[in-house]
C-alpha cells in the first residue's frame, strides 16, 4: 500500500498555525506520507509543499478582496490542477470558505474525502452554505461546543475535537527574561497592543492604538507598549506608522507580550481568545472600510462580534467598534482594565468559564484521528 498524500488549505494566520499542527501529526501517524497545499511559513516548516501562500490571500472583507481577486485565482488555479494532477488520499480544508467551499468540489470530483476543520461562521452570517456544506463535506470539525448542533440539524457529520489554542497558547518565558530581552521594567505596567494579523487591518486599526497609547502615556507615564508583530506582517509597515512612538515590536512572542501586560487592545479575531486564555484583561476593538461594516450591519446575525462574548452570550469583554473605537473611549476603558482590582477579577472569572468550554486539548492527534478513520471508511467502500 502506498504512502497517502493529504491536502491541507489554510488561507488565514490562525489557520496557519492550526495546519502547521495537523501536518506534523500526520506525518507522524503516516510514515513517508506527503502533503501539499496553501499555508504560511509554519506550514512550510511542518513539511508541507505549498502551492501557494497565504501572505497573498488574507483579506478583510467583500470589498477589500477585490484586489486580491487575480492572486486569489492563481493560486486557486495552481492547487485544482495539483489536485486533477495527484489526487489526495483525503483533504483537510481549514476556514477560509469562499475559497475552500470552491475547492472542494474539485476535491470531491477527484473522489477524496473532505474533512472540514474550523466550521465556517454560519451561526454568525451566511447560514444557507450549510446546505453546500452537507453536499460537499465528509465530516465537520468544529471548535466551539455551540457549533455542534447547528450541524446535527443540518444533518452534517459533525465532531467538536475542542479549540486548538487550548494547547498551544502559554508563556514561554519569565516576566523578568521577557523584560530583559526587550528592555522593559518589569516593575512599570505593560499595554499590549494587537491591531490584527493582515496589513488592511493594520492599517485601519494601528493608528487609532497609537494615538491611544499617547493618552495612556499622558495619565499613567511609567507605562510601557509593546506590539507583538503577527507572522506575516513587515516591521517596516509597523514602525513606519509607530512614528518613532516608544512602543516596542516584539516578534515571535506575542504570548510572552500578552501575558505579561497589565492590559491589552485587540483586534477581533483569534488574538482576542489568545488573550484571553492567556488571562489578561482586553478591550476588543475593530474598524473596516465604511462599505463592508454598512453591508455587514444587514448580513451578520449575531448582537456580539469578539468570540470571547459570543461563546460566553454576554459582553464579557468591552467591545469597541468602527466609529466607537476612538482614541478617547479606547484609553478610558484601558485604563480602568490597568486600575480596577474588581473588573480585572471578573473578567478573569469569566475567562476561566470560557477555559472549560473550549475542551481538553490535544486537538490536533484529535485531527489526525478523523482524516485516519476518514481514509480507512474511504477503502472499506471501495472494497465493498
């Protein structure tokens, strides 16, 4: 019997990482398997042949995309002809739906099992994909303990394997090593600051920090930032909007920066659960073109937008967006997150509820585990 051959498709950060994770214990269960795929540098270190990379594919929303089109094509293109050209033993397809929902019809023509790890956001906006996902998806893999039964009713094969982060996301180093290896103080409060892994993002969110950081710095002066840089992303574009601020970009060590600050300003998304399992206070912040938050408005179902809040069903967590994302209102409630003793202790108490329902860990083997039964349903039919 032949070495399989898997896909893997991340088109996102997050996604990146989570497949880095996946590939490794695939390479381990499967001895001489290959994998190829769409990913970013921590994919590439795990083994994968990318095709293509994600540097060229993560955008912000319908409008941003359009300038994305003729990269996101291309690379479209390159990976169907991979697939006609060596079809996989199965694929893993993570997130990123418009472009993997696609994808996985020229999977499925090439007649290899799809699993679907990290559920689109059909319980947040576009809900009619489940039926395209119940057509095209052998088994879904979902993150989050209220995602489950979406896809019960659906009639989806579905399986919660728990929240990667659960297992990767902790401090690798002492307050004092940290501090030293940056020239900090560990003895002045530290603000993180988090404007997002895309540079779109960065653009529309950093600048409001910075000014934000220049209030804080005005009320509390002995406090210190720092900006840990997302993979991806260039110091240039960072420093060059920093403007000579006293803001420290920290690069691969966004969990140390996070868990040794005091407080920290995120940008919606997986930064915002990364901080939270991390145990420090945050305020979620996010700001897009005025055309994508205007149809937004009318296409997304949910009341909260940080998933910190939507898992827990209340605002945990101060949320700041668009027009109300202000330096102003961003420094007032960063520094009562820095000062008051009871509000950073409720929040905690709320992020260790949020702890207990993202799982036991070990999500990835978790994985592993489905694409294997996955594969060995595949041959027991094509015996049969």
């Amino acid at each position: 019997m032949s070495s399989p051959l898997f896909l893997v498709v991340a088109g996102e950060a997050s996604g990146d990482m989570y497949g880095a994770d996946v590939a490794r214990c695939l390479f381990r269960r499967f001895s001489g398997c290959r994998i190829y795929g769409l990913g970013g540098l921590r994919m590439r270190e795990a083994g994968v042949e990318l095709e293509g990379d994600i540097g060229h594919t993560a955008v912000v929303g319908p409008f941003e995309v359009i300038s994305y089109l003729g990269k996101l094509y291309r690379v479209f293109r390159r990976l169907a002809e991979r697939i006609e050209r060596e079809p996989p033993t199965a694929a893993v397809l993570i997130d990123f739906p418009d472009f993997n929902l696609r994808l996985a019809r020229r999977v499925k023509d090439a007649g290899a099992p799809i699993i679907y790890y990290v559920s689109p956001q059909v319980w947040a906006w576009r809900e009619g994909r489940l039926s395209q996902i119940r057509r095209l998806v052998d088994k879904m893999l979902v993150i989050f303990p209220f995602e489950e039964e979406i896809y019960r009713k659906a009639s989806v094969p579905v399986q919660f394997v728990g929240h990667p982060l659960v297992d990767t996301v902790r401090a690798s180093k002492s307050k004092e090593d940290f501090c030293q290896d940056h020239q900090l103080d560990p003895r002045k409060p530290i603000v993180a600051l988090l404007p997002g892994s895309r540079r779109k993002e960065v653009r529309y969110i950093l600048p409001t920090l910075c000014k934000t950081a220049d209030l804080i710095a005005i009320q509390k002066p002995d406090t210190q930032f720092v900006l840990p840089m997302a993979p991806g992303l260039e110091r240039r574009l960072l420093e060059n909007m920093i403007c000579a601020r006293p803001i420290t970009v920290v690069t691969g060590e966004t969990y140390n920066a996070i868990r040794y600050s005091r407080a920290a300003i995120v940008a919606s998304g997986t930064a915002t659960l990364e901080t939270a399992l991390l145990g420090t206070p945050e305020v979620i912040v996010y700001r897009i073109s005025r055309a994508t938050w205007f149809l937004g408005k009318f296409l997304l179902k949910v009341r909260l937008f940080g998933i910190v809040n939507i898992i827990l069903g209340e605002e945990v967590v101060p949320e700041l967006f668009q027009d109300k994302m202000t330096p102003e209102e961003v420094s007032k409630i960063t520094l009562a997150l820095m000062d008051d003793v009871w509000l950073q202790s409720r929040i905690r108490g709320n992020y260790e509820k949020l702890r207990r329902q993202l799982g036991e860990g070990n999500v990835a083997e978790r994985v592993a585990e489905e694409i294997s039964s996955a594969i060995n349903s595949e041959r027991l039919q094509t015996r049969g």
